[in-house]
C-alpha cells in the first residue's frame, strides 16, 4: 500500500493484511456463514488470498464478496438496501438499429479443492473504485457438506 501523506484530506480506513475470515471450519449443512465487516474507505482495489483445507475427499467452497457504499446502517435509505452482491455482466448481441439486451445477475464463486493439503489462491483485484466503505465476504461448504472443511480469507488492500 503506498504511503499517503499526512495531510490527505480523506485518510484510508484500513491497514494491511486484512483478516476477513480467520481460519476457522465453514458451517454445517452448507449455510452460509455469518461475515464480518471491515471498513475500507479509501481502498482503490483488493486482493483477496484464500486458503481453504477440504474435511473429506470432494469438498468445496463457495464465497460472494458483498459491498456497502454506506459508512453505517442508519445512512441507508427506507427501501434501499445495505448489502450489494457481486455481478456478472454478459453483454447482449449487437444488431444495426435494433436496442441490445445484456444480462446481469447475482454471482457467487466456487472453488473445489484438488488434494487433502491446505490450497492458497489469490481473487483479484477487485475494484472498489474509492466509493465503497465497507466490505465482507460469506462462504459455505458446497463439497460435502457435513464434513465441512476449514476457511481462511486475508486480504491486502491498495489506494
């Protein structure tokens, strides 16, 4: 993270490594997990380094990294919501004087483990644009779920 100056008028909320997820085993029955909350005011992008170890052979795991442009709950609008889920953007064929449809949705991903040893990757960047205040990101077993294996999520995040 490069050094910004004392006098920054918007300081970053953050200081690096972040834990989002302390290694810990993933829920039974593939609920999703409770995330925590961590500001990143300030934060231009982030990387994200998970590492999961499977409980039997065929485990999994799926997480969805979720936003809110909001500092607090009570800065939330009647209606709108506090939470943002990830996207996925497909864009829709372009034909000459004809208006294009593109599709949108909600996205999670899923990572299948390949061996019984711990696996480490890398997600990211991710692009916060400045504009995001706060940050979590939910997981659950989606392999075997009744033998749930073990999660571990920290992040390193840039101006």
């Amino acid at each position: 993270m490069p050094n910004l100056p004392i006098s920054s008028p918007h300081p970053v909320g953050f200081s690096n490594p972040v834990t989002i997820k302390a290694s810990a085993a993933l829920p039974a029955a593939g609920a999703w997990d409770t995330p925590t909350i961590h500001a990143v005011a300030g934060a231009g992008s982030i990387v994200l380094s998970l590492t999961y170890t499977r409980g039997a052979a065929g485990g999994a795991f799926d997480f969805q990294v979720q936003t809110s442009i909001y500092a607090v709950a009570a800065n939330v609008p009647a209606g709108a919501g506090e939470w943002a889920n990830e996207a996925i953007y497909a864009p829709g064929a372009v034909v000459a004087g004809v208006d294009t449809t593109s599709l949108v949705q909600r996205e999670f991903e899923r990572y299948t483990s390949q061996a019984a040893a711990a696996e480490t990757f890398t997600f990211g960047p991710i692009e916060l644009g400045h504009v995001i205040e706060r940050l979590r990101v939910t997981a659950r077993e989606s392999g075997v779920v009744g033998t749930p294996g073990t999660l571990a999520i920290v992040a390193e995040l840039y101006t």
